[in-house]
C-alpha cells in the first residue's frame, strides 16, 4: 500500500484524514497521522483498518526522518513556521510535500533543489490562501482568454459562525486558531491598489476602515484590509490592474467594536503584564484605564473611549465578562494579547452542536470590446458540527485532493509552488464542485471600487 503521512491531527484535519480513509480501498493508501499527541491523532483515524496513528515530535530528527522516509507522499499541518525542516527531510528522501501554508522564503529558496529532485511542494492549497488563488485564476484566465483587460479585482473570504448557530451579540465564534484572530492585522501596514492609487492602512486605523458586501441570501457583511493585497499583482498576472483589495469577513458591526480592544491595547503581543495570573478579567480591562478614587472601571472605560451607555458596543463589551471580577485570569507572565484570547474563548468558543460557515467573494471588473462589465463570484459552505467544520472541509478537502493528484501522477509540474496553473486548479475545483463547495458567478454593470466605506 502506499502511505501518506499527515503530520498534525488539529481541527483542520479532521476532512483531510476522513477524505483519505474514504479513498483508501480503491487507491491503494495507508493513512499514518502523526501526532505529539497519540490520542488525538488516534481519533481523526477513528480505528479504520487502513489507518495509523504515532507519536510525533518534531523536534526529534530521528523519528521525523523515519515517519518521512517510510511514507510515499507527506502532508504537514502544522503551524508554518515548522515546516522547513519538514521540507528539507522530504528533499532529502526524494518526497513530496503537500502544505496549506503561505510559501516562506526559507520555503522558496528550496525551490531549484526539488526541481532537480523532480518533486512536488504544493503549498496554499488550503482556502485562503487556496481555494481563494484557484477559483480567482480561474474567471482571471477565462477573461483574458476572451481578450478582456483586468480592471478590478477584489477578495474577500471569512471563517463565521452558521445563523441558525449565531447566539451572541459579536455574531462570531471562532472556528479558526484563536490567536491568529485576536493578532489580525498586525505587523505591518495594509496596502492595496485604488483606481490606480497605492493606499495604506496602519493597524491602529484598520477596523475602522471597512468595506461592505453584499452576499446573496445572506444578507450583508463587513470586510477589513488584508495586510498586503499588492503581492498579489504579480502572482495573478494583475501588473496593470488599477484596482486590488483583499479583505477579511465579518458581520457587520464586528469591527466597529473590535477596535476598542485595539485602542485599549488588549491586542498587543509585544510584553507580559506582571501578575497576570492573580488578575481578574475586570483587573485586566482597570489596568488600561487611568486611575480614578471614585470612577467605575465601565465608567473609565466609557468616558475614555466615548461609548455611550446606550451603543450596542457597549453590550457587546459586556457580554465578554471583561468587567467581571470573579473570573480570574490564571495565566502566568501572559501578553495582553493572550488575556484577551482566554477572555473570548469562554465565549466565542463552538459548541459540540453548533456550525461554522465559510463565505468567500470575488469581484472581477474588466474591459471587453470596448465595454466594462463585472463579475460577483461567492461560495458559502456550512459546517456540520464542531469536528467537521466547514473550516475543516474548505482547508482540508483541497489539501488532501492535491496529495492524491500528485501521487496518481496528475500534478507533474516540480518545483515549490501554489495552485494557481489551470492544470492545476481545474480538477480540484471540479471535485471541489462535486463535494458542497460551489462558486456561484453574476454578471453585473460595471460599478469600479465599492463606495460604500465606513471610515472613522
């Protein structure tokens, strides 16, 4: 049999794993999940006879180049930053690589060595970045082959909680690593092109400056700037484009009130308050505040930010407990940033019943014959529960897809790359198509850059 290692058994597995084992009978496939933890990678394997689960730590060079030199193909879901030594063991035993991650520099430079190698590093072949690269190049390509001239394009896609599991006045839940939610944004300035002109957003003004869509049958939504639109001019062929933004999903509202964490500071990463431990959530949300003899912490916190009692922001605040003073703390030399993430967890947390969705959406403008025309492309995916979100499904589906192709000897082409070849991007698209992941495209007048901007 041939053996596909997966390396990490996290939330987004659990589709990846179960995709797999489905395949296992016709295709010949052993299955070995590794994990640092047994119990968890035993689980996603739910005792199928072509399954296996072992330890794994990647630390341990001996037992990772014998998990890798023993397999026939390996996918790494771990965090990216560990992937390179992944990369550099797959190099050396002549495997190739299936990764969701953005493709690092240390990544990149491996790139003349698998070419000769002839092997496969298939990376962001996850949903963003992923499913976002491949159904964007697929209408890009579609129009240029018609002879159209890209004008626009933005990109926006977000991890939600499902309505009929939307039980909370932030409208979220998180259905991705909480860390990388409560850090968003940070770390650099947000760049994007507008009609023709570089425009930038520093972290501090982010969420305040958010663009609205409109997703058919579900209502309206709020997207804030991703950090660097403009690298994508050149991945995408756009060099001309005088129009290119990719933004992050939420509903509509969530960002107004996401900013009072950012102007408090409760988002920073960069030092540990002292004490954490000892602290309740009311002493975490004081410490930002100035000192008053007489003032409440609510009282401080609504002059100090010009909240008025009746704003629905301020509900929203009080619904996170951040003015409780019997929910304590209990982290030890912790960031803000992490308080903040154990704060929203008690409540943005998914239940075992509850459901995520995905919503993703393009925005193609173009210019043909002499006339400009757009295009609205969007998929929305529904989890089934807290295991087979639909995180999982749009991050792991894809993954595992792209392995089996590369295995069958579908994807050829060598060397460290993302999605974004038609060879590529077709077939798993149509067997995304076959599995609930679906674009659905309209064609529309012609509107340029999206007016309709909330700005502070």
């Amino acid at each position: 049999m041939r053996n596909v290692l997966v390396i990490g058994a996290g939330k987004s597995s659990s589709s990846l794993i179960t995709y797999l084992l489905q395949k296992s009978f016709e295709e010949d496939l052993h299955v070995t999940v590794a994990d640092v933890f047994l119990e968890l990678a035993q689980s996603k394997l739910n005792k199928h006879k072509n399954g296996s689960a072992i330890t794994f730590d990647i630390l341990n060079k001996t037992e990772r180049q014998m998990a890798i030199k023993n397999a026939n193909i390996v996918v790494s879901m771990l965090p990216a930053h560990l992937h390179i030594n992944i990369a550099k063991d797959c190099l050396e035993f002549g495997k190739s690589l299936v990764t969701a991650s953005y493709i690092s520099n240390e990544m990149n430079s491996l790139n003349d060595q698998v070419v000769k190698k002839n092997l496969v590093f298939m990376n962001e072949i996850g949903l963003d970045p992923g499913i976002d690269h491949m159904s964007a190049m697929q209408v890009i390509d579609s129009i240029k082959e018609k002879g159209g001239k890209m004008l626009l394009f933005e990109s926006f896609c977000g991890g939600l909680v499902a309505p009929e599991s939307d039980d909370n006045l932030w409208n979220y839940k998180f259905t991705w690593n909480p860390r990388n939610v409560v850090l968003a944004g940070q770390g650099g300035v947000s760049k994007f092109l507008q009609e023709g002109t570089y425009k930038y957003i520093p972290y501090h003004k982010l969420f305040r400056r958010t663009e609205i869509l409109q997703v058919d049958g579900y209502g309206k939504f709020e997207a804030y700037a991703n950090r660097d639109s403009l690298k994508y001019k050149s991945v995408y062929g756009l060099d001309k484009i005088l129009t290119l933004y990719r933004g992050t999903i939420r509903r509509v509202g969530f960002s107004r009130a996401w900013n009072i964490f950012v102007q408090l500071g409760m988002t920073d990463d960069s030092y540990t308050i002292e004490n954490s431990d000892k602290m309740s959530y009311r002493d975490f949300t004081n410490s930002f505040l100035a000192y008053s003899p007489s003032d409440s912490v609510e009282l401080k916190l609504r002059h100090y930010l010009k909240i008025p009692q009746d704003d629905v922001i301020w509900d929203k605040l009080v619904e996170l407990d951040i003015f409780n003073a019997n929910k304590m703390v209990e982290l030890k030399n912790a960031t803000p940033a992490q308080i903040l993430e154990k704060i929203l967890k008690d409540s943005w947390t998914l239940k075992k019943d509850d459901k995520d969705m995905i919503v993703m959406q393009h925005l193609f403008g173009y210019q043909l014959n002499g006339e400009k025309h757009q295009i609205v492309s969007s998929m929305i995916c529904m989890g089934e529960n807290e295991t087979y979100t639909a995180m999982a499904k749009t991050v792991g589906l894809p993954v595992a897809i792209a392995t089996l192709k590369i295995l069958n000897g579908e994807i050829t082409n060598p060397g460290v790359q993302m999605p974004i070849k038609k060879e590529v991007y077709q077939p798993i698209l149509k067997e995304l198509a076959e599995n609930g992941i679906v674009f659905t495209e309209k064609e529309m007048p012609y509107l340029g850059y999206n007016p309709e901007i909330i700005t502070a």
